[in-house]
C-alpha cells in the first residue's frame, strides 16, 4: 500500500484518493452504467470535466 507524499492518503492504481478525487467519481459514473442506478455523465465544459482533464494531465506528468 502507498501513500500520497503530498496529503498522505491512500494511493490506489497510482491515483491518490483525495488529490485526484473527481477521476475516482467519474470512474463510479463508469461503474454503474448500465445498472438501474446510472447517472447522466457530465457537461464536458462544466468545472468537474475541467478539472477531470486537469488532473488526467498531472498525471501523466508525474
């Protein structure tokens, strides 16, 4: 298990939990679709997709 140097969370397939907390809520969009619980992904120009692509980015990055 490794940890975030920046925060100290979790890190969990190179994603820290809490530094990178909209790509684990745009992977549960991907989870439940097709389930009865599905949710309207969203606006790709509103400030959650913005900051998806951002942190994407960072990634890559590292």
């Amino acid at each position: 298990m490794s940890y975030c140097e920046d925060c100290g969370c979790k890190v969990y397939s190179g994603k820290c939990t809490n530094c990178n907390e909209e790509l684990f809520i745009l992977e549960q969009y991907d989870e439940l679709a097709g389930t009865e619980f599905e949710l309207p992904y969203p606006d790709e120009d509103s400030e959650f997709m913005k900051k998806v692509r951002q942190q994407e980015n960072q990634l890559k990055n590292q």
